[in-house]
C-alpha cells in the first residue's frame, strides 16, 4: 500500500529521523490535549480536541519541512502553511479516506488518539484518610 511514499526514497537516517520527529510532534499534541482538558467538562472536549487537531494538521508541515531542510540542500526558507485545513479534509484524514500515504494515515491515528486523550479519565488522587 506504501511502496510509492515518499518516505522510502528518504536515507535510512532520514527515515528515522523523520519518524523520531513524528513521534516528537505526536507525544508533544498527546500532551498538550491532557493539559487543556484537565478538569475540563466533558461538553468542552470535543471543542478543545478539534483546535488541537486542527492546529496539528495545519502548522505541523512547517515542521517537517524545516526538517526537510536540514537533509535536502537547496530547499528555499519559506512558510509552508497556508489557510486552515477545511472539514473536508480533516474527516477524510479521520476516516482514512484521504491520499493513502503514511502521512495521511498517521495523522488519522493521530486524530483518533487525541480524540480518545480528549476523553480520558483523569485519576483521582487517593488521599490517606486521618
């Protein structure tokens, strides 16, 4: 299904750390999803899940493309990002009916991950009893 992605014409180093880097971005929205909804109502969730997804899907080309950047020579400094990715787009990302490359797809698990931080339950911590 992936044999054309343009990951595997990368090097072996630049696959990894392209996958390093995802992984970065992933955690770092992981995280950033558990802070904004920490005792939060659970009617805000889905507002606060779908700014961070947005946000994600919107900023983080700049991102990889300034990674681009230091394995490419020749890339031109510029900004990437453009206007903000329509609903269109973010359900087929959602839905895994958008382009079918690893970016497409790991952003929809990505999606789907938030979705489920989003709506976590914190634990309560237990307090000894006097």
């Amino acid at each position: 299904m992936y044999d054309a992605d343009s990951f595997f014409t990368l090097t072996v180093w630049g696959q990894i750390g392209l996958a390093i880097l995802s992984l970065i971005f992933a955690l770092l929205a992981l995280v950033l999803m558990r802070v904004l909804v920490w005792h939060k109502a659970l009617i805000l969730r889905p507002f606060l899940w779908g700014v961070v997804f947005i946000s994600f899907v919107w900023l983080s080309p700049q991102g990889y493309y300034t990674y681009y950047r230091l394995i490419f020579d020749g890339l031109p400094a510029q900004s990437v990002i453009k206007s903000p990715p329509p609903p269109q787009q973010l359900f087929a990302l959602m839905t895994f009916t958008g382009p079918a490359n690893l970016s497409a797809h790991s952003t929809g698990v990505l999606g789907w991950l938030l979705l489920a931080a989003a709506f976590w339950p914190h634990r309560k911590k237990h307090t000894p009893s006097n």
